[in-house]
C-alpha cells in the first residue's frame, strides 16, 4: 500500500541547514494499522506530511498504492488527498461555520456527489463514529473527543485507501484518548490502512506495528 | 474542456456552499459593518454624481419649465423680431401637438426707483437696466406657471396699465452684494424708459425664478410694452412653446419646420436654446460626477479588499485545512467571491431602496437652493443599475485576488501557522 525508498527531508534556514528525514525506507501493507512514535522533534510529524501528500521530500520516492506521489504535480497531489487519503488531524481542525454533517460532506461535495449523496454518506460516517444524534452541532457545540471523531468521519467518509492521524489524542483526556483509539481499532477490523503518529506508547501499543523515529532514522 | 467545466461546476458548488454558511453563521455585527460600508459606498457613487449633474439639469429644467418651452422661437440672425409674427402664431396654435404658447415682447430698458425725491449735487439717481418683456400674463402663466414665482405682491393680469413686475435681481434687498434698486416696495411708483418712451409704472409684484431667460426682467402687459416698443406690425421677439403629453420636442421642431415656420424664425428645442455655458457646465459636472464616481468605486474595492483579506487571513489555517482534505483551491477562492458578493449585493440593494423611496422624493420636495438652480439629485433606474453593475465587477475583483493571495499561500505552513 505504502512504500517510501530513501526518503531524506532537509529544511533550511538562512545558512543553517537541518536534514529532518535521513533516508529512510518503509512499507506499510494493505490493512495494516501502523504507529509511528518517537521522542518530539524526531521527525514524525515530518514523516507523515510526506506520506500523506501535504509536503514534499527533499529525495526519495513515495508510492502509494501504485501511484508515485513525489511526481505528482499541485492539483493532481490535491485531488489525490481527495480521493485517495484521509487525515486526522492533532487539533481536530473542524471549520468553525460548518456542522458537523456540513464538515464530513465538504470532501464529498468536492468528489461531485450531490447535495443529498454527500449528507447520506455524512450520515453514514458520523453514525460508525457514534455521532449520529450530533449531526447539526456545530464544532462549539462539541465536546474535544466528540470534534476528534468528526475529524475522523470527515477522513474516512470518502473510503480512503489510507488514513493518516497526526497525534490525534493530543488534546484529549485519557478516558477520550482510549475511546477514539477503540474508533481506530473498529475502523482497522474493517480493512482500513491507519497511519498514526503519537509521542503515547500506550497508545502505539494499540497498533500492528510500531516505527520508532529518532534523529530522523529508524530504530 | 469538459472535464474543466466539470470541475469548475464542482468548485462554484462547493464554493456556494461554504460561502452560504459563513455568511449565515458568521459575526452578524462584523456582516451588518461591510453591508453599512457598502451602503454608504454605492450612496457616494449614486448620490453624489447624481447631485452634481442634478445641478445642470435643475438649470436646464427651470429654462425649459418656466422659459423656453419644449421649443423656443427668436428672431432669424438677421432680424430684429419673429417675421409675421401674427401669422407665425396663428399658425402654431392650430397645431394639434401644441398644448400652449407663449408670445413675448422683448426690449432694453431702464428703470429708475425714487426719481421723485430731490437729489443732492453729488447723488446718483437710482438706477438700473433690465428687460422689458410684454407677456400675455394668462397664457405665460400657462405655459411657465409664472404666478407661482411672485415672492410679494401680485401676478400680472391681462387688463393692467402702468403696472410691472420686477425680477428680484434688479432689487437690492434681495441682492447679496448691495447692488439693484434701493427701497423698492410693492405699489412703488419707478419710472421706466425704453428707447423714446418714459412711463411711470406701479410696481404689482416681485418675481423670483432660477430660469436664466427671466433674470433682471421688467414684467408688463403684452399690449403694453408692444405699444412702448412701437412694435406696429405686432414683430414678437420670443415664442415659447409646450407641445401635449407624448409629442417630443423635435417631433414639434421638426412639424413647424415642415410648415416652413423656419422661414420666419430661429427654431430651437429647449436643449438647442440653451447658452453655450449651460452646456459646457452640463458636460464638465457629468465629468466631475464620473471621476467622483470612479474615486467611489476604487475606495469600495479597496474596502472589499481590506476586508476580504483580513477575512482570508486570520483563515489561513482553515483555508490550509481544506486544501489539506483535497479541497480545490478554486472552491476555496469561489466561496470569498461569492461572499464579496454577497455585501456588495445587499449593500447595493439597501442603498437603491433609500435613493427611491427616501432620497429622490425628498430632493424633489426640497431642492437645494443654488443662485443658479434647484439642484436636484438626478438618479434614473438605468443608471443606477449600471453603477450597481460597476460595483459588482470591481466587488468580484476586490473579492477575488486577496482570497488568491491567501489561497496560494504554502497548505503545511497554513495549517501549521507558519509563515
């Protein structure tokens, strides 16, 4: 499913020069729900937002099912995070003026599908996060694990072949923590690719596997 | 190009979308603010362009309204009055497309106030000239509604001897500089000369138009003057015309011109009568209202501009997020345009509906008074749709490049707020 070959990511600031990403490999399969952990500023989030077509490597080759991502062009790596991926992100990153429903159809909206498929498909995801009696909420209205798992219907309402979560228990209490990570497990046992970042080994336990990122390296 | 239309299909409906939202769930005191702007912006592009060249139409008004006519009737360049002036008359009154005429006498005069007095070796006498014009007080009234311009005393009628009425600008209360005839009142005896001919007349009334043609005037009775002016073969100087309801002004031009009137007479409508400067100043206002206009148009896009930005801006992140999801970045731009829209749209709206029902009506029951005019706020339907049109490009302009401007801006470093 994912496959990145000597991934390098270097930033560069005035004449200082900090390679974040030192060459690394990995592959993740079909199905398989993936933690990436590692101490902060081991490069984890950087990893990811290369994997997940937010940025771009410095070198390297990412494939995702098939499709090389790094030779994408702007609007084609945009359509591809539409229909391709889904992201979680760390502070929910809801849109402030949409409901909860509005926030899970914009991405089907984008796809083409009308008004009334969207909000059938909305529905649908909202009510496998188990927010089928929240729908018309707006974010505010919200409790923090409540917004996180619209985040998550809104990721995974166009069936994405990936799932990406950026520390998605950041700003959550334990209890909360431990409930989305069961949203996770759910969403696993039915097939989907999940790649999370998280600094909580407790939580990374939660995974198939576990990729420990340190000084941008493998361990 | 099918696949691009589809797409765009999908942003301009993702971009409805979005904007719908943000509007109805926005700030309603920041919204109401940019409608306010906006109200105010499209006033200044109406109103103000609309009181300027009202001015030069409230002159070309009262000419036509109380001087001219619809059409206008002098001498031939090389006459001194309207040849076969009887004739000429009889001639446009037949006229089924004419509803009133008027026939004037016209001629210099002087005009003295307080000749009984004695005077001392080293006074003046006081004296002015003016215009002597002979009118046939009912049918001038017809045509000009004269008698409602008398500010003291008495309209003319018909069977009065030695009576006059006295425009104000001959009179020096009535003058801001001291100039005119002192301490003339009404049932004041003046004596009037023109050419050979001295009479003492009564002053009957004081008249006061903003129509140029009526400045400085001595107003008396057609049989009157035409006696004064020894004007044996009835040789009229002016005829004003009104044509009935429908009938243009070159509609009845061009009729007396194919009655070969023009044989006998200057023919003019009253645009062709109107002096030189009136015209001049008429073009030069509608410049000045046009670059006034433009200046509003510019500040309103740079308003719409300011605020959309500001609007994008401190959205950076959540526009990041939405290109972060695979949001196209032109649903994004779609959605500030419509939103630009949107303020300009109701702004304009509200503005049309207080220059309909509030401004126009009230200019029209009280004119500003100018020396020269009643100036009055000219807005037609048409124009005030072609003004809104103007604001709803620039609008879409305004709208558009600062929500491109964010929108471009890297999708990480939006999301993750840096810059």
């Amino acid at each position: 499913m994912i496959k990145a070959t000597n991934l390098t990511k270097t930033y560069h600031t005035g004449h200082l020069k900090l390679d974040v990403l030192k060459g690394l490999n990995m592959h993740v399969k079909t199905g398989e729900f993936v933690a990436i952990t590692g101490k902060s500023g081991s490069g984890k989030s950087t990893l990811l937002y290369q994997l997940s077509c937010l940025d771009h490597p410095t070198s390297g080759e990412i494939y995702i099912d098939k499709t090389e991502i790094t030779k994408l062009k702007r609007n084609q790596r945009s359509l591809f995070r539409l229909n391709t991926l889904g992201y979680v992100f760390q502070d929910y990153a809801l849109l402030p003026s949409l409901s909860a429903i509005e926030n899970v159809m914009i991405p089907l909206l984008m796809q083409g599908n009308s008004q009334e498929q969207a909000r059938h498909q909305a529905v649908q995801a909202l009510t496998q996060v188990g927010l089928a009696d929240k729908l018309n909420n707006l974010p505010s209205q919200l409790s923090g694990g409540q917004q996180q798992r619209v985040s998550i219907a809104r990721a995974i309402g166009n069936n994405p072949k990936v799932l990406f979560a950026d520390e998605p228990t950041a700003n959550l209490d334990s209890d909360t923590s431990l409930m989305l990570l069961e949203s996770f497990k759910q969403l696993h046992d039915q097939g989907q690719t999940i790649l999370m970042v998280t600094h909580e080994d407790e939580y990374a336990k939660q995974a198939d596997r576990i990729l420990t990122l340190q000084d941008g390296v493998f361990v | 190009m099918q696949t691009w239309l589809h797409q765009t299909n999908i942003n301009i409906k993702v971009g409805w979308f979005l904007a719908v939202r943000e509007i109805k769930r926005g700030n309603r005191w920041n919204i109401s603010l940019i409608i306010f702007v906006m109200m105010l912006t499209f006033l200044n592009l109406v109103v103000v362009r609309g009181i300027l060249v009202g001015l030069p139409a409230g002159v070309i008004t009262a000419n036509r309204e109380q001087y001219t006519g619809d059409v206008f009737l002098t001498p031939l360049d090389t006459q001194d009055t309207i040849q076969n002036s009887p004739l000429v008359i009889d001639l446009i009154r037949q006229l089924p497309t004419v509803k009133t005429l008027s026939a004037r006498y016209s001629g210099s005069a002087k005009i003295e106030a307080n000749f009984y007095q004695t005077l001392q070796s080293d006074q003046l006498p006081d004296v002015v000239n003016g215009k002597l014009l002979g009118i046939n007080p009912d049918k001038e009234d017809s045509l000009s509604q004269l008698s409602t311009y008398i500010v003291a005393g008495q309209y003319l009628s018909t069977n009065d001897i030695d009576q006059a009425i006295l425009d104000t600008g001959l009179l020096e209360q009535y003058s801001t500089d001291n100039t005119g005839l002192p301490n003339v009142h009404i049932g004041d005896k003046l004596r009037l000369t023109v050419g050979q001919n001295t009479r003492v007349i009564t002053v009957k009334g004081f008249l006061d138009t903003k129509a140029q043609g009526f400045t400085g005037v001595i107003l008396m009775p057609d049989h009157q003057v035409q006696s004064m002016l020894n004007r044996f073969d009835y040789g009229i100087n002016q005829i004003a015309i009104r044509s009935v309801n429908g009938t243009t002004p070159e509609q009845i031009k061009q009729t007396l011109n194919a009655n070969q009137i023009d044989q006998y007479a200057t023919i003019e409508t009253y645009q062709e009568s109107l002096p030189s400067f009136i015209q001049d100043i008429a073009a030069t206002f509608s410049i000045l209202g046009n670059i006034i206009g433009s200046i509003g148009l510019v500040v309103a896009a740079i308003t719409v501009f300011i605020v959309i930005f500001v609007n994008a801006i401190t959205r950076r992140k959540y526009i990041g997020i939405l290109k972060g999801i695979g949001i196209h970045r032109a649903a994004i731009e779609w959605s500030y345009i419509f939103q630009s829209l949107f303020y300009a749209t109701i702004g304009s709206l509200i503005a049309t509906i207080i220059i309909f029902t509030l401004l126009i009506p009230y200019f029209d029951a009280n004119p500003l008074d100018f020396p020269f005019s009643d100036g009055i706020l000219l807005v037609t339907p048409g124009g005030t749709a072609i003004r809104a049109g103007l604001l709803l490009i620039a609008t879409l302009a305004a709208g558009y490049f600062p929500a491109r401007m964010v929108v471009n801006q890297n999708t990480l470093d939006s999301i993750l707020g840096r810059q």
